[in-house]
C-alpha cells in the first residue's frame, strides 16, 4: 500500500527549504528514524518522483536533500542490488553521452531525472571515496561549492555488470514502456511551491498498490496466432526468439489532418526555408484567400517573417495585408524594419505603401535604417548597389506621396550629397530641389531605374 498522507507530511518536512543549514548526514538520520524498514521503497518511489518532475521541488537545495535521501535510503547494502541503482547509472551515463557529443541526454521527465552540474557532482562524491566528507555537508555548502566544478569522471563498468546481473532473469517486455505520468506543460498556472498542493498531488499519485507514480504503460505485445496443425513445421511456434529490446512504434499519422489546410501549413513551413515554386505560392495563396483565418494558423510568428521575407517576398506580402487587423501586427511591422535592409525587404515594403495605409512613424523609421546602413556597409560595390535601390525606393514612395518629404528632406537630402556620385542619389536630389522650390511637375515624371532595381 502507499504511504499514509500523515508520512507524505514527514517526508516533505525533512525536504523543506529550512533544512539547508543541516548537515545530510543528520537529514539522512532522521529520514531512518521516521520510516521503518519495509517503507523504505515507498519513500524511495516518491522522492524519485520528485527529482523526475522539477515542479514538485524546484528549489536547489531541496533537490539536494532528496538526491542524497534516495542514495542514503538503503544505507549499508551493496549499491548494486538496491532497487534505485538504474537510475544512478542512467543519469551518469547520459551526462556521459552528452560530453561525448550526443545531441541530448538519454534521459527525459518523468523517466530519468535530468540533474543539474551541481546535482551531477553530489551524486559522483556519494558514489566515490569521499562519501563520508559529503554527508557532514549541508545542502547550502553543496549547492555552494559543486555548482561550479566541474563533474569528475567515474567508472561504472562494475556497478554496470552487477545490474546486467541482477536484472538479467526478467523478462525483455518487462524493461520496456513509457511513464504514465506526464508534467503539465501549462505554466500560466505559476510554479510557486505550495507545500499543500505538492501533499495533494503526491497523494493522489501514490495510490494503489502498486503506486501509480511506480507504473509505466506497456502496450500489449502481440503475436500472429499459429495456423491450423499442418505438419512437423508447427513445432516452430513452440520455440519463438524473444529479441532483447522493444520499442514502442508511434504512428504518426495519429491525429494529423489531411485537409487543404494541413498542406498549407506544411508549405508554409517550406517557404521559411526554401524558394517555393510557383505552382505551390499560387496554391498556398489560394487557400489563404478561401479561409481567412487560415493565416493565424499556419505557424507564422513575427521571429519567423525575416526568412519568410527573404525566401518568399511574395508570400509574405500576402501574409501581412491578412494580418492588417490581427493585434500582432505591431510586431510583424517591428521584426521588418529591423531585419538586415534587402532586395527583398524592400520590395515588401514598397508593396505593403502602396497597398495600404502603413503607421507613418514605422515607414520614417525604415527609411532611417536603410540610410543608415548604407552609411555603414564597408564593401564599396554592395554600398553603391544598396544606394541605388535605396534612391529608387524613396522615389517611388515621394511620386505616390505616400510620405510626407518635408518631414525626411534634412536626412535625406544629406543622404544625396554624400552619395551624389551615384547617378541615382543625383537624380533624387534634384526631385527634392525641385520640391522644395515648389514645381511638383517632377511627381509626374517617371522614377529613374537602374540595373538593380527592384521592380
């Protein structure tokens, strides 16, 4: 049976955070004389669900005391054949895997508990010749001198071979399946600790015998049913090669909709990364266009749009005239005024004046960003580009009248006369002399284009 809520109590009594000025021997001491014997598992399963789920015990130092209360739990056996030895392993090992080069530890919440550099350390001196020295520590002195240092390597290869052994009489299906109990990835509720909801949850969750937090699932293992008896050859079925490891197969295709709107948003993902074709941009705005709502999910985020904008300028032109009313809007216009100034950049930008009616404030501020880089940029053949498309963009936003000129003409005009060897710069200068002269003749006349312009 599980433990009383009267122990849960106890046992959260001896991890609360005003234990930290006591040495974990004493802690260690105290947890023995609480709980007898035959409760030990009990007590071992709930503080390993502790170190699984970090909300339960988020605090340092209390984490601490309950690494070192399930190491000390079965004081004076041989580690190998204590039921937590797996797990000290595991977690050493994947740390291992990790340094080694692995991309992520082998570990994961609510199997193995990922332990920080700190925790890591505490276990490798339980483990090593120094465990005496580090049970006469307190939590605070733990957490003060192991955050730091870096974790000494020790050898597993005994401990390794002796649980081999001991675990090599179960059966294969037994060593295979997922935890049942999974953290709620829903943190708006706050991650206080409230020793009130921690009881709560513990009690709920150690239930049954045997406890829940001690379960796993394991899916049924199925066999083919044997055929009718033929021959000589059913003999084979009585003798069937268990394989030593199985693995849960997960069927992706499990809840995944196949509708248009599954294909946009897969091409969307596409367009962040690749040029679509033209085939796919007139399919992908086609559906935007049936479903206005569409756009708020296709996994577009203001962090996204710069690689949108230079992948497809296209698409994203059209994203954004959907967004117009979305309260996110704000910040879609903030990431393109600030991305690195571009073909590309420019020419939504260009479209989206010409389409509807930007906040005058973000079209100043892009028009101050491209002068500026183009004041900045070292490599004399991209400035004089750069330049040159600045130049024919300002023209076509002053020919629209899409900004007010009087407002840019000092930045501007001294943008023409550092740049007036550029036949472009020269040209706009004169479009601003002959405006603020008052000849609005020059609006009319068509926007001189170079090479690399835009349209």
């Amino acid at each position: 049976m599980a433990l009383d809520p009267k122990d849960i109590v106890k046992l959260l009594d001896i991890l609360k955070e005003e234990n930290l000025d006591t040495s974990l021997e004493s802690l260690g001491n105290q947890l023995h004389q609480t709980f007898p014997k035959e409760q030990r598992f009990k007590v071992g399963t709930i503080l390993l669900l502790h170190l699984q789920q970090v909300d339960l015990l988020p605090k340092h130092v209390q984490r601490v005391v309950a690494l070192t209360l399930l190491f000390d739990l079965y004081r004076g056996e041989p580690l190998a054949s204590t039921p937590f030895a797996s797990v000290f392993v595991q977690v050493l090992k994947s740390q291992e895997d990790t340094n080694n080069g692995s991309s992520k530890p082998t570990g994961h919440t609510g199997h193995i508990p990922f332990l920080s550099n700190c925790e890591r350390n505490l276990l490798v001196s339980l483990m090593g010749y120094n465990q005496k020295d580090v049970m006469k520590k307190t939590p605070r002195q733990i957490v003060d001198e192991f955050s730091f240092a870096a974790v000494p390597s020790i050898d597993l290869t005994n401990l390794q071979l002796q649980l081999v052994e001991h675990q090599s009489e179960l059966p294969s299906v037994s060593k295979c399946g997922n935890p049942i109990i999974l953290p709620d990835m829903d943190h708006s509720k706050g991650t206080e600790y409230d020793v009130a909801s921690v009881q709560s949850i513990l009690e709920n969750l150690t239930i049954g015998d045997p406890p829940l937090c001690s379960q796993s699932y394991h899916p049924e293992f199925l066999r083919l049913v044997p055929p009718i008896y033929h021959g000589i050859n059913e003999i084979a079925w009585f003798h069937v090669t268990e394989p030593t490891q199985f693995t849960i197969e997960y069927d992706t295709s499990m809840c995944v909709s196949n509708c248009a709107s599954a294909e946009a948003r897969k091409l969307m993902g596409k367009a962040f990364k690749n040029v679509l074709t033209l085939t796919q941009q007139q399919y992908l705005i086609s559906e935007l266009d049936k479903d206005p709502k569409l756009v708020y999910h296709i996994g577009l985020t203001p962090p996204k749009l710069p690689d949108l904008v230079e992948n497809n300028p296209l698409i994203a032109i059209e994203v954004l005239l959907k967004l117009m009313q979305s309260s996110q809007i704000t910040e879609y216009f903030s990431v393109l005024v600030n991305m690195e100034m571009s073909l590309h950049s420019m020419e939504v930008v260009n479209r989206l004046t010409t389409t509807v009616d930007l906040p005058t404030e973000f079209v100043h501020l892009y028009i101050s960003n491209c002068i500026s880089t183009c004041e900045t940029i070292k490599d004399r053949y991209m400035q004089n580009r750069l330049v040159r498309l600045v130049c024919v963009f300002l023209q076509s936003l002053i020919r629209n009248k899409i900004i007010n000129v009087q407002e840019l003409f000092i930045e501007i005009q001294a943008f023409c006369v550092e740049f007036s060897r550029i036949r472009e710069a020269a040209a706009l200068f004169r479009l601003l002399k002959q405006l603020e002269s008052g000849d609005t003749g020059g609006l009319n006349a068509p926007p001189t284009r170079s090479r690399t312009d835009m349209c």
